[in-house]
C-alpha cells in the first residue's frame, strides 16, 4: 500500500501531539528539561506542524487532480495553480484567508516557521553625524512582531487544536461530494 498525503499529514500531526505532550508531560513533572530542550522540542513540533501544512495543500491539490504536485509548496502556489487551470477550491481559499489574518493561528504559525529559517541580519553601525536635516527611519518588521512572539505550550495546542478541526471540517466537506 502507497502512502498518500492523508496519511502524510496525519502522521506529521501525530508527530507534533506527541511532541506538545512531552512538553505538556515534562511542565507537570517535577524533572524539569533544560530551557534549551524545551525550545528544540516547541520547534520541532512547529516544524512537524508546518509540515503537515504543507502535505494537506498538497493533498488538497491531489483532489482536484493537480498533476505536478512537487511545485506545490504554499497555499498560494495551490491557489494560482487552481486560478491557471481555472479551477476553484473552497479549502484552498479558507486556508489562505486564514493565513492572511493579521494574527490567526495558520498566519502566526505560518510566520513562526518562516522565521526560523532566517539568517541574522547584519547590524549597521549608524554613523555618528546625520546627512544634514534629514530624520532617521526606523523601519517596523514583521521579524520584530514574531520575535516577540512566546511560543508556549498553550500555543502549540491552539495551533494544533485548530488546525485538526479545520482539516477534519474540509475532509468532511470534500467526503460529500
């Protein structure tokens, strides 16, 4: 028996449950882990999250009989493939409205595991004397906003949590038809 990207998904979602219990198990136990071990386990259930992400938009475009699945690695690639074979996808548009809300769990998921493939930025030495009357710009990013993100146990449930309900509610969805 082949293994489909159903089963890749669920897998991936086991593989963070399994993680976040450890967690959940090792914040009520008296043995504490190091705070070291504590964030590579919350990484890794994030990695594990984003990887089921990525096998459910893959799985979604498998139903609509997408062929070529391997340049499909976003929600947004899934949707402008549909668009170019002028096809629709309610999962796939729910998926990427939920990611481009401004905080919601798939954007601040989503975000989180971008971030942690960043390389540092290098610091600019400001230089001591300004260019006559001009005002220094301080720009705002979004690595500032995610960095002050706390990934907590509590969050990686949410997330979760979140995201078996809406896989299990499109999965019902698509069942029907």
């Amino acid at each position: 028996m082949s293994i489909n990207h159903l089963q890749l998904v669920n897998q991936k979602l086991a593989f963070a449950s399994s993680i976040i219990a450890s967690l959940t198990a090792s914040s009520d136990n008296t043995a504490t882990i190091s705070k070291l071990q504590q964030q590579s386990l919350k990484d890794a259930a994030v990695f594990h999250l984003a990887t089921a992400l990525h096998f459910y938009v893959r799985e979604l475009a498998e139903q609509h009989r997408i062929t070529g699945l391997q340049v499909i690695f976003s929600i947004a690639d899934l949707v402008s493939t549909l668009q170019k074979l002028d096809k629709y996808s309610s999962e796939a548009s729910e998926l990427l409205e939920i990611e481009q809300t401004n905080n919601s769990w798939l954007n601040q998921l989503t975000r989180y595991h971008t971030q942690l493939f960043r390389s540092p930025e290098k610091v600019k030495e400001k230089k001591a004397f300004g260019q006559g009357n001009a005002i220094n710009v301080i720009e705002l990013t979004e690595a500032e906003e995610i960095a002050s993100l706390d990934l907590t146990v509590n969050l990686l449930e949410i997330w979760q949590n979140e995201f078996r309900a809406l896989i299990a509610r499109q999965r019902e969805t698509t069942a029907e038809y």
